[in-house]
C-alpha cells in the first residue's frame, strides 16, 4: 500500500493537489477511487474524519451511527443473504464487517466513549491504509441492500456503504466513472451523463418514430418541450444511445394509452449517481428534474426503466423539491394503469419463448414495483418462469450501486457480483430475462456473454413493443400534450 | 463464601439495578431525542411509522424468518431469548426481590422456569458454537461478543444448577457466580449491544429516518469543508 510507514493522522502535513501527482499507485487492489483533482493525497485519513465530521453536523447520519453503534449484534444472518460475500467468503464481504468499519471510526473519533477509551487502553489510529481499505469494502457491495432483509435488528448496511461513500467522496475519493458522468451532467455542455447533444437526441427520435412505423404500421411521436403535459418523461439518456426498443416500447405504450406526455430539451436524463456516492450531486440532480418539470408545467415526472433513477426520483424528490410537490411515477406503474384500464392491446402470440424477470433492486426491495410488471407479462407472454428467490428477496445483477459503469471492474462484477445472478438465471431455462432497468440490462448482457449463456437480455417495453397492436391511424393522433405534428421537425430546424 | 453471598443479595444489588435502570433511561431518552430531531431535520417528515411499526412487531416474534439463514443459529436464537426473558421476570425469587418495595407479578412454578432456562442454556451453547467455529460468524466476533456469551451462560446455568437437587457444588458457591454474573450483565446492558433489549425498536426506526435526508444539506457540508465558493464537482 502507499502508506509503508502506517502513518497517523497527526504526523501527517495538509497537502496540495499538485503535490500528489507523483505519488505511485499501489496495484495490490483490483481498481481505484481517486478522482484526478486529488490523486492520492497523502493526507488521505485526515480528510476523511474531516468530511466525517462535517457531514455529521450537517445531516441526519448521526443518530443512524449512534443507535448503531449501541446495538449491532454481529450475527453474521447478512452473510448468508449477500451475493458478494456468497461468491468471495471474503470476511470484509459480510456486510455487518463492512459498516463496523464505519461505525468502529464513528465511536472512535466523534464519541466520548470512544475518545476516553483511546487516552486510557492507547490508541488505533485511523490510516490511509485503512481509508484505502474501506473505500475498496464500500465498492465492492452493491448497495443492493439484500442484506437489510434479513436482519433481526433492523440494520439498513445499505445506508452505511451510500454514507460512506458520501464521507468518501468529500475527501476526494470517488470512482473516476462516476464523478466524470456527473461532471458533464451539471457542469458540462449537454447536461447529461453520456454528453449526448441536443441534436443528436433529436435525430435519434426522428428516427425512432420512422422506425416504429415501419415495424407496426402506425404513427408514433415522441413530443419534445411540449408545455403542460400530464408527464415529463426522464429516462437514463444512454437509453437514447443503446435503448431504441425500450424506447419505442413506451412511446407505442403511451400513444396507444392517449398519454399527454413530453420530453424536455434542457433536460433529459433521469441518471442521479449521487444515490450512489454523494447526497450532494444527489440534490443538485433531483432539482435539474424538477426545474425542467417546472419549466415545461408539467403535472407528473415519469421515470423510464431504470431503477436507481426511479428510487432516486421517488424517494427523494420529496426530500429536495423546494416549492410545489410533483408527484413521480415509474414507467411500469402507468403501463399497468393502462393496461388495467382496457388501454393496451397485447398479443398473446407474439412472444412465445421462456421469459423470466429479474426485479431491479432500486424497485423491488422496498416492494414498491413487484407486481405490476408480473401483471403486464403474464397478460401477453406464453410462457413466463419466476427466478428464485425473486420480488423482495431478489438478487442483485451484480452491477448496483454504480459498479456497472466501472469498466475497470468488468472482472469482479462477472465473477463475483453477478456469478449468483448468473445461476439464478441458468436455473429457470429462460430464454429471454427481462430486466426494466438500464443499469441492470447492461450488467446482464455482459453476465451472459461472460458465462456464454445464451440469453436475451431486454427491457419490459422491448417486448411489449413485440406484442403491442397499435389503434388505428385516427387513434395515434390523440397521443398527448396538444403535441404539433412537426415537434421533431421544428426541434431539428432550430438546431 | 456466605458473606459475599449476602454482599451481593443485600448493598450491591440496589446499586446494579441503579446503574441499570437509569443507564438504559438514559439511552431511550438520548436515542428517542435525537430521532425526533432527525425527524424534523428530514426535508421529507412524510417517515411511513406504520410500516416500520408492522416490521418491528414482525421481528420481536420473528418466526417466520428463522430457517431462512442460518436456520440453527436463529432457532437457537429465538429459543435463548425466550428462555432467558421468560425465565428472569417469572421466577417467583426474582420477583420477590421487588416485594419490599410492594411490587408483585405472576410468577411461572419452578419446573416451568427450568425448562425454560435449559432452553436458554441450549441457545446459548449454540450461539457461542456458531462464534467459535462458523467462520463468517467468527469473523464478525469481537471480545465483547464472546465475554457476554459467557457471561450469560454463568448466569442461566448456575441460577438452573441451584435450583438442582442433584446440585454437587454447593447452593452458596452457584448463587454466588449467579448473581455476580447477572449483576455484570444488568451492569452491562446499558453499555453494549445488550442495550437491544430497549433500544431495539430504536434500531428499525432510525435506519427509515435515515434516508430521509436533510434538505441543502449536501450545500452545506460543502461549504463547510471547501467555503463559500464551494467546489466543481
């Protein structure tokens, strides 16, 4: 590691930026966290207890840490439910060890107990070493928060690993991937995590519309900017790059369904990686949706398939939105809405393969989104096969908590975060796994390329795209929002 | 030996169940103050208590989880637990040691309690089992852990062993080991993770309080570490 001399926080000097540059890069761990302002600082444990210390001043962690600190039981049940843990039977896997790592510092250094302890029985202090060991811990879970299930006394490790991160990243220590999508997204040209330019996104709509009429034979738009609509639609915007069933699938859903709906052109990712590492970006992000809600009157924010962004739209809306609440739905919510109300036409035999589900963790764990798309496949699928465990209980497709967008960890991610996904999948003989959620389906394609598994891969929408009858021509034209006809059009003159 | 018999029965215990009491008093005071600051820090107070109440009703009698992990473990667990609650409050001595100050409960007849405690006692043997030799358990283990298993198991097994009339060391030797163990073990609860015993419901409560974040808060641990001009991302 980078600190031979396992050196104390005292004894080590505040540093500048540049001065790190030439600190070598220890290759003892699989993939690093330093962003490139603050390579490697030295002082790597002294800015950790300070931004410990500053977010416990200013936030509802501490209450967390204390009632934590008096009543883990170390029972080591969240061991047996851990994906991670299951494929490594690493110790730091368990994920009771992983948050006493946090709580441990928590009472050592902003508790009186702790602080006496330390004077009396001598002192541990906190290292690089140990910062450096629990940044690897905290990226190796994947906040899919499994764990918390099975817990007796109620632990949630899912918010020590997202507050660890966040301490983590306030001392300048972040996945490069991450931080380098959320620099575009907020301070960046596009504002967005995948940089796609407006035009770009227009064009791809343009040619998403031409390409759904020839499949189905029927019009579909996708309204951009269009004021008052019902929804505003955000989806990841790699979806817009990778997507294009997915996508087809709910502008099809929502046209057949009469949906006033729109998508801004400030705006038009849904992707919010503070859920994984920073309640700042997280707060800045959440309010880029709002604002762009705000700016174009919508009445509803509508999340594509993806799971994080939903959970983070959903849950924490409410917490930042700073004027009038707007109230977020999941794509999956409305289609079921539609299709429970006689809207959607599914034919039942165009997807005659084995299809199985795979419930993203950010919709399902808190039994929030379970249901429903079991309702919506099983009206149209033939053949459709639960995973075991699934719903609640479901694992992790290896890739949460922001993994997936490290390329650095391909090899982790296929060997030990997904293997359990893997065999779950290999288990039920499917032949298609649909995974609504961006994160998900990238991590699943690469799992069955990996174990040469021959498996699709797709979104829900994809395959409601496969089945769905459309109304007749006369019908489409209701499709939302008072929508122009030349909405794209214009969209593309103006670029 | 009869002496510090009567040391422990007479001047100590009132000072055990002081330190006790008012330590664990003093833990729901602090965890129940610092949860409704939380609470009103939340910049969404819309916390779902009904459903954390549900849950926290579900895990006191957690039977419907018991063989999903660790199946021995838990059951063994559960059958500690219950052995051990049970057998403390409804023992008719334990509850006369509160009669001078002219508190009376039901009490559960002696065989009940001994069965009770062997429960316990198996519990106990079972968990310090799993400490020992399961390895994910193990490795979660600190000092602590063992000591209080240990701990325990002097308490329920020599107050079931004094009760024995099979007993061959004698009554003053096990109630003496009996009650020093179970006084460190009221000492203790308000200072390890026994405080569960109240704190438990605590536990639930704050991990849903806990997502519900502070509003600006992120702006100002920004400010705060980097000034007003705050930091690009």
């Amino acid at each position: 590691m980078v600190d031979s001399k396992q050196e104390t926080i005292s004894q080590q000097t505040p540093t500048t930026v540049v001065e790190k540059k030439t600190t070598a890069e220890p290759k003892k761990q699989p993939y690093f966290y330093h962003l490139d302002q603050i390579p490697l600082s030295q002082d790597r444990a002294r800015m950790f207890l300070e931004s410990f210390a500053v977010i416990l001043r200013h936030t509802n962690y501490r209450p967390v840490l204390d009632i934590y600190a008096r009543n883990m039981a170390h029972c080591a049940r969240c061991a047996t439910t851990c994906p991670v843990y299951q494929a490594t039977e690493d110790p730091r896997d368990i994920p009771c060890y992983r948050s006493q790592q946090i709580v441990d510092i928590y009472k050592r250094y902003f508790t009186l107990g702790g602080w006496l302890r330390a004077k009396i029985l001598g002192d541990d202090p906190l290292t690089n070493q140990k910062v450096d060991e629990i940044a690897e811990s905290l990226y190796r879970c994947t906040a899919c928060r499994r764990c918390s299930i099975e817990c007796p006394m109620g632990l949630d490790h899912g918010l020590i690993t997202h507050f660890g991160r966040y301490v983590l990243s306030e001392a300048g220590i972040a996945p490069k991937g991450l931080v380098v999508s959320v620099r575009e997204q907020l301070e960046g040209k596009t504002r967005n995590t995948s940089a796609v330019p407006l035009p770009a996104l227009v064009d791809t709509l343009q040619f998403l519309e031409e390409d759904f009429e020839s499949m189905k034979n029927a019009k579909v738009r996708f309204p951009m900017d269009v004021s008052g609509a019902e929804y505003i639609f955000f989806t990841p915007v790699s979806d817009y790059l990778m997507e294009a069933e997915t996508l087809m699938g709910i502008a099809g859903v929502l046209t057949a369904g009469g949906v006033s709906w729109t998508i801004g052109t400030r705006v038009y990712d849904a992707i919010n990686y503070g859920l994984f590492y920073n309640d700042w970006v997280l707060d800045r992000v959440e309010n880029e949706i709002i604002g762009e809600a705000r700016r174009l009157k919508a009445k509803n924010i509508l999340i594509g398939e993806c799971g994080h962004a939903s959970r983070a739209s959903k849950f924490f809306i409410p917490t930042f939105n700073r004027g009038k609440p707007i109230p977020v739905v999941n794509i999956i919510e409305l289609t079921y809405s539609l299709l429970q109300a006689g809207k959607l036409d599914l034919d039942p035999n165009v997807v005659t393969e084995k299809v199985t589900y795979h419930d993203p963790c950010n919709l399902a764990r808190t039994g929030w989104i379970i249901d429903q798309p079991r309702a919506i496949l099983r009206s149209f699928v033939k053949d459709f096969v639960e995973m075991t465990p699934n719903g609640r209980e479901n694992y992790c497709c290896g890739g949460g908590g922001g993994t997936v967008s490290l390329d650095e960890i391909h090899k982790f991610r296929m060997e030990v975060g997904g293997r359990t996904k893997m065999e779950q999948i290999r288990a039920t003989g499917a032949q298609i796994v649909v995974a609504p959620c961006a994160n998900c389906k990238k991590q699943l394609r690469e799992l069955m390329k990996y174990h040469k598994l021959p498996v699709e891969v797709v979104g829900l929408h994809d395959l409601i795209l496969r089945a769905i009858r459309m109304p007749n021509a006369s019908a489409d034209q209701s499709d939302g929002a008072n929508a122009s006809e030349s909405s794209l059009v214009e969209f593309s003159r103006s670029q | 030996m009869e002496e510090l018999l009567d040391f422990l029965k007479g001047p100590l215990l009132p000072f055990v169940f002081m330190i006790f009491l008012l330590g664990l008093v003093r833990q729901v005071v602090l965890s129940t103050w610092a949860l409704i600051e939380a609470s009103r820090k939340a910049g969404d107070t819309n916390i779902p208590y009904g459903r954390v109440l549900r849950n926290i009703a579900t895990w006191v009698f957690p039977v419907a989880h018991l063989h999903r992990s660790l199946p021995v473990f838990s059951y063994a667990s559960f059958f500690f637990h219950v052995g051990v609650v049970m057998s403390a409050i409804f023992l008719r001595e334990h509850i006369d040691l509160f009669g001078h100050l002219g508190l009376n409960w039901p009490s559960i007849p002696r065989p009940y309690v001994d069965w009770l405690a062997l429960l316990a006692l198996i519990g106990l043997t079972v968990l310090l089992g799993y400490r020992i030799y399961v390895r994910q358990s193990r490795a979660v283990s600190s000092f602590a852990d063992y000591a209080i298993l240990v701990l325990l198991i002097l308490t329920v097994g020599m107050g079931y062993l004094a009760g024995q009339s099979w007993n061959v060391i004698p009554y003053n030797v096990t109630m003496v080991f009996h009650i020093a163990a179970g006084s460190a073990i009221l000492v203790l609860i308000p200072f390890t993770k026994l405080a569960h015993c109240l704190l438990y419901p605590f536990v639930r409560l704050s991990s849903e309080i806990g997502w519900h974040f502070t509003r600006d808060a992120g702006y100002d641990v920004v400010k705060t570490l980097y000034g007003p001009e705050g930091r690009k991302i």
